[in-house]
C-alpha cells in the first residue's frame, strides 16, 4: 500500500489575497528563499455529484457489504504530490522529509512522495491551505473510492478505471523495476 494523497479543495472557498506581502512574510523564513515557500497549486478536476456503489462483495470484511453512497461534488487534485512538492513544504516548515526520501527507488523528484503519515499530510494541506489562500484537505473514503471508480460500477473495490493489462511495458518505471528485480 503506497501513502500518496491527493488534495481536494471544498466548494465555497473563494481565493483571498488581499496584501501579497503579508503573505509573501507569513510564508517566508531568514534561511528559506521566498520564492521557494509558496507551494505550487495543484491542477484540479471536479467529481461530479453523485450516488455510487461503494464497497466490495469480494474483498476484505471492512468492504462489505456493497452499499449505495451519495457524495457531493468536489475537485480533487489530478496527480498525486510528488517528491519535489513535498521538499518544498520540508523546506519551507523544518519537517522531516519522507523515510524513503534517501532511498534511491522513492526519490526521483517526479515520483510520488511515499510513507507519509496522515498526521503530515494534514500538515501539508494546511500548509498548502495558508500558502495558496485556499483551503485543501485530504479526501473522505467515498469521495477517493467514487473518483477512482471513474464514473464506472461494475468492478469491485473501486478499480473500475485500472488497467487490466499487467504486462510489465504497461507499468510505471518504478513498477518495471521492482518486476526486474524480482526476475533476478
């Protein structure tokens, strides 16, 4: 199980800036550069309003049973937080990088960060929530599992939009990798 989150964003919160210096000052620390304290705002799609099938017959007991959920709209952040994205909060807030973060497997700066505790990444959100003005927090399980259900029910456990092709030139690099390895 990897640790990668997505950040979706509540309706109803409006961008505020009204003094980009007091911002730019609240962001900013005597050893960190400025510019590299203010996140990088994540690309959103929005999730439609909607009831869905959520759960699994064929899966582990806390799946069970199949149950409709009604989940508003929201925006979900389009790709998980990278490597480089979380540097810059550890930079820019003094926590402590990812424990994989030396390990040359995880840490390719466009990979997604993994083994981050849900403890920070609330604190990611929040600071990503205070350096964009809006307010991000991590999804509820129905909202996860009907955005990567992809608007399809007729798969189990939410894996309507993966692939069934598992040949490993259809994998990630990391993926291919470790399928490599396990030849070996």
């Amino acid at each position: 199980m990897e640790d990668v989150f997505h950040f979706p964003v509540e309706e109803g919160f409006h961008r505020v800036r009204s003094d980009h210096r007091l911002n730019y000052r609240f962001m900013s620390s005597p050893s960190i550069p400025a510019a590299r304290a203010i996140p990088i705002e994540p690309k959103l799609v929005r999730i439609p309003e909607g009831w869905f099938a959520m759960g699994s017959e064929t899966g582990q007991d806390n799946e069970r049973p199949v149950h409709r959920v009604w989940v508003d709209e929201f925006r979900l952040a389009s790709c998980v937080v990278t490597n480089a994205g979380y540097a810059a909060f550890v930079r820019a807030t003094g926590n402590p990088p990812p424990p994989f973060s030396e390990n040359p497997d995880f840490n390719h700066p466009e990979q997604p960060v993994v083994a981050v505790s849900w403890f920070r990444a609330i604190t990611y959100c929040e600071w990503l929530s205070r350096g964009t003005g809006l307010r991000y927090r991590l999804p509820t399980e129905a909202e996860w599992e009907r955005a990567a259900r992809g608007g399809v029910e007729d798969r189990p456990g939410g894996r309507a939009a993966a692939s069934q092709d598992r040949s490993p030139s259809s994998r990630n690099p990391v993926s291919r990798k470790e399928i490599e390895s396990e030849k070996a």
